[in-house]
C-alpha cells in the first residue's frame, strides 16, 4: 500500500475500486475535479481544518466520512497533520449497481457530504486497506464484493434498503456451487460467478448469503481450506504447490486462512499425519 503525501498514488486492486492510504501534511491543500467519486475516511486523533467549499470549520474524528462526487472540486487548509484512506469508485460502479437494485435515479443522491458516520463503510473501507497492504492476497472476488458492497450503501445513504431479499432457484444455486468446486484454482470474481447464476451481482450477493447462511466470499474461502487439506494430506505436493491448485496467492496466504478457518496450519496438518 502506498502512503503518499498530496496528491496521492493510488494503490489498485484488480476491480473497479481503488484507495490509497494517504498523510496529508498541515497547510493549504486543493482537491481538483476528478472523473471518480471519492470516499475519504479520516485515519487520526481529531484534527480541525477550514473548508473552502463549505466556508466554515471542521474537525474531524478517526471514522469521520468526506464525499467528493465526480465532476467536483474542493480545498481545505489544514490544522495538524493527519492521515486518511481515500477510496475512488469509478461512477460506471455506481450506476451499474443502481441499474441492477432498480433504480438509475438514485446515483443523484451521491452528494457533497462532510462528517458522516456510518459504521459500514468504515469497516469495508478498512477490510479493502487491510487487503491491499497485504499485496490483495483475496484476490478480484473480495476486492470486486467491497466495491459493489460500498456503491450499495452509498446509493441507500438517503433511503431504505433498495435489495429485496428473495432467494436463488434450486437450479441457480447448484450451478454456482458447482462452478466454485471446478474452479477453486481460479481467481474466482462476482461477476464471473452472477452470469454463472444468471443473477446481477448485488441479487448474487445477497441470495447466496440467504441460502447458504455464509457470505460468497467466505464460502469460496472454506472450500479452498477443505481443498487444501485434502491435498495436504496426500503429501505428495509442496506446500506452495496446493496454495496454487486452491486458489490462495501463496503458502502464507493457505496457512492465514487455515489458522482462521480450521485452527491449523499446513505444517500442523502435516505433522499430525506422521506416524507416531
């Protein structure tokens, strides 16, 4: 993850969002218009600061929310130092997303806003830089479900919960549990997975997690730990070898998600097969 000073370096992950985790130095600063929406969460003690666009004073709060829509500009001049993680959504996410909840319209609702507290975009915004600083080891279907995830709650901002839950078809869900189990090797993606089903990717998303009670993401993470063990324990493959053949970016990528999923690593696994 790249720390920069103004203006920033954008850290990709492989979908449509980026972020860059950013220090801002104390002084005059100027955010030019930009093609993206950007999503601004403050990273620091509180920290007050004189917005130009506004035209009064700020301090802002570690989880306090800054939205910047495309096409708009800004400044500040800053107090104190202080850090923040900036999160650009290409509006095509947006309105994408809005087509495939039902309503087009509600990408105007993404204004100008300072000072939001919400608690969902702060801990997507913070799973995505725990992500991208680990070199995006979850590959494209984590980074893929924060950006669709974020564009949902931001189109909900000033209105109720535009997905009605219902639920995938017998039909749909086995061929999406079918895909996952040829493809576990793969970099396995939302979208890849919502043509699978025949589904968009917010309906994906959501009926999935209804019929399976675990989120897609975490379900494909499992297989993959079960997967691996079952290899493991063949003993005639590396350790790196069936991080490959699983999907995991490498051995230490496998033995972080067994430790979470089954309470052992790789070498545990393969110490508890050796004859007593």
């Amino acid at each position: 993850m790249n720390r920069e000073s103004m203006p920033p370096q954008f850290a990709r992950a492989p979908c449509d969002v980026t972020m860059v985790s950013r220090h801002v130095e104390a002084g005059v600063h100027r955010l030019p218009r930009a093609l993206h929406h950007r999503v601004m969460v403050h990273a620091s003690a509180a920290t007050r600061s004189y917005c130009n666009q506004a035209g009064r004073y700020f301090v802002r709060r570690a989880g306090d929310i800054d939205l910047v829509p495309a096409g708009e500009e800004g400044g500040f001049e800053a107090e104190t130092p202080f850090e923040t993680m900036e999160i650009v959504l290409p509006p095509a996410l947006m309105e994408r997303v809005a087509a495939e909840l039902g309503d087009k319209a509600q990408t105007s609702r993404f204004d100008t806003r300072h000072l939001l507290r919400d608690q969902r975009i702060e801990y997507l915004a913070r799973a995505l830089q725990s992500d991208l600083a680990a070199g995006a080891p979850s590959g494209p279907l984590f980074a893929d479900s924060i950006g669709a995830a974020l564009a949902v709650r931001l189109l909900g901002l000033d209105g109720p919960d535009q997905i009605r839950v219902s639920r995938l078809s017998d039909a749909q869900l086995k061929r999406v549990l079918e895909h996952i189990e040829t493809a576990l090797h793969d970099p396995l993606t939302i979208d890849r997975l919502s043509r699978v089903a025949g589904a968009s990717s917010s309906h994906l998303r959501t009926w999935f997690k209804a019929a399976m009670g675990v989120t897609l993401h975490r379900y494909v993470l499992r297989r993959r730990v079960e997967r691996a063990c079952v290899l493991l324990r063949r003993d005639d493959l590396s350790t790196s070898e069936v991080a490959a053949l699983t999907g995991f970016a490498h051995q230490s990528h496998l033995a972080h998600w067994m430790r979470r999923e089954i309470g052992q690593t790789p070498r545990d696994l393969r110490r508890a097969q050796l004859p007593k």
